[in-house]
C-alpha cells in the first residue's frame, strides 16, 4: 500500500489523504460517502487529474501555436511568446543567446 511509509522512511506524500479516507470509511454507514476522500487519495497517488489538464493547456497551445502560424507568424516567435516553453526561467539578450 502507498500510504505507508516513503524511501526515506517518513511519512509518504499521500499518507493524509489516506487518513481522512480511513476516517471516513471508518464512520460511514455506506461507502459511497467517503467517494470525495477516496478521488483525493486516489489523486495524490497517481496524478490522473492533473496529467489530464497538463495535456489540455498543452493542446490548446498547440492548437493555438498552429492557428497563429497559420495566420503568418513566424514559429520561433510563437514559441518564444508561450506560456509552455517560454517561462522565463531562461534568460536571453536580444541576440537570442542564453546568459
């Protein structure tokens, strides 16, 4: 079960939202009441929500990237405005060289 113990030995990332499922489960009459603990829990472990919008907003701007280019602009400058790769973690002088 991943709700126990990390590599390091401490608690797992997970192990709060296993909590508050066991607590909940624990005092329900039906264990339909505890769906919103168990989606958390399951959520922690396996990411599926988040991947799944990761890959919407990348959709999308790929969507958008091709609208543009289509529209004239040239790709680097469409790649350079976006949000997915340009976050500004790198910066560049106005030759394009990375500092």
């Amino acid at each position: 079960m991943a709700s126990g113990f990390s590599y390091t030995g401490g608690r797992s990332r997970c192990f709060a939202y296993w909590q508050e499922f066991q607590k909940c489960y624990a005092q329900a009459d039906a264990p339909q009441q505890c769906q919103l603990q168990a989606e958390d829990y399951l959520e922690c472990l396996h990411h599926t929500k988040e991947t799944a919008r990761a890959n919407a907003v990348k959709a999308e701007f790929i969507k958008q990237a091709e609208h543009q280019a289509k529209e004239g602009r040239k790709v680097a400058d469409v790649l350079a405005d976006g949000v997915i790769v340009g976050v500004g973690l790198i910066q560049r002088d106005k030759d394009g060289q990375d500092k």
